[in-house]
C-alpha cells in the first residue's frame, strides 16, 4: 500500500469521511470495472459500485491493516455481485471482458481491428454461461492478475478450490471454444 493510501486508510478507519472520499475517488474505476464485468450492466455496475463503497465504509473498523486495501474493496464488490447473480437467477449474464486499459491500436490495418473485434465477441459468448463465482475467479485472475491465495480470500474459498475452479472453469471454456471454432462461420 502505499503511502497517502495508508494515511487515508488510517484516517477513515478514526473516522475521516474526507479521508474515506479520496478512497472512493482512487479506487471508484476499478471497482466499477469488477462490477460491470460481473453483471454486464452499466446501470447494475454503478449500484453495486455504490453498494460496495457504502459496505466498506459502515466496515471500515473491521478492515485488517494486514490485508491490501484494494483486495477487501474488490472482494466486497465480487461477493456483492456473485450475491444479486444468485438472486437474478439469470442462466446468462453478458460480459464486458476487455480489459480496462484496452484501447483501440489505431496503427493496425482494418483487418486486424475487425479480427480483434470478433474474437472479443467469442470470448463474451463464452464467457456469459460461466457460474457467477466461476466468472469472478477468471475475472480476477485474468483482468486483475491476483493469485489464487487473493481470489480465495476474497470468495470465501480455499486455494485448492481457487485452483480446481479455475482448472475446470479453464478446459470447459478450451473446449467450447474448439467446438465453436469447428462450427462453419454462419452457424456461430
């Protein structure tokens, strides 16, 4: 963590809620793009945003100094999201799964975007009949690069179950996606 984190992290937890704002504003983008990856809805993503800020500030005391701050934030945020999946009951749920720092790389011919383009869109096909926690273990390991000892605090799971998940979840996806791409091009 570095420092002004700390000091704000600090001051919230004594009570600061200016403190507790500069936290907000450092880690809203993030938190946002955890939210709207797992529900594939702006307007979802902003209320479990929201949702999750307002959890971390009424637990801000239970915090453990001990633990990153962004990884309690972001696990608020996955079980917040794995929580109102669960209660959608939605059999699929599109995602958004590019990365936030992908911009488009203008210096590539046309050709190459609308390739990029469609693999994007096979890999959201894919991606939207993932389990909800499924979906958070990838998310967080592929888009957010944590290890399977962060993925497993922040769902509730053991490192053992973290890797299992991801295994399984990683050959289902391998193998839906060679049978997608054995399917000729107007059957996808």
């Amino acid at each position: 963590m570095n420092t002004p984190e700390m000091e704000w992290v600090q001051r919230a937890r004594s009570g600061d809620d200016e403190a507790f704002s500069q936290l907000v504003e450092l880690y809203q983008k993030p938190v946002f793009n955890l939210c709207y990856r797992m529900t594939g809805d702006g307007g979802d993503a902003e209320d479990a945003s929201q949702e999750t800020f307002l959890r971390a500030y009424q637990n801000i005391k239970r915090y453990d100094p001990q633990r990153s701050f962004i990884t309690w934030l972001l696990s608020i945020a996955a079980h917040y999201c794995i929580d109102q999946l669960r209660k959608k009951r939605l059999a699929s749920i599109p995602l958004d799964v590019l990365p936030e720092e992908d911009v488009p790389d203008f210096d590539s011919g046309p050709e190459t975007q609308a390739s990029s383009a469609e693999l994007k869109r096979q890999v959201r096909s894919l991606l939207k009949n993932i389990q909800p926690q499924d979906r958070a273990a990838i998310i967080l390991r592929y888009w957010y690069d944590l290890s399977d000892e962060e993925i497993g605090e922040m769902l509730s799971l053991t490192v053992s179950a973290v890797k299992s998940r991801l295994h399984r979840t990683r050959r289902e996806l391998a193998r839906q996606w060679l049978e997608q791409q054995s399917q000729p091009v107007g059957v996808r």
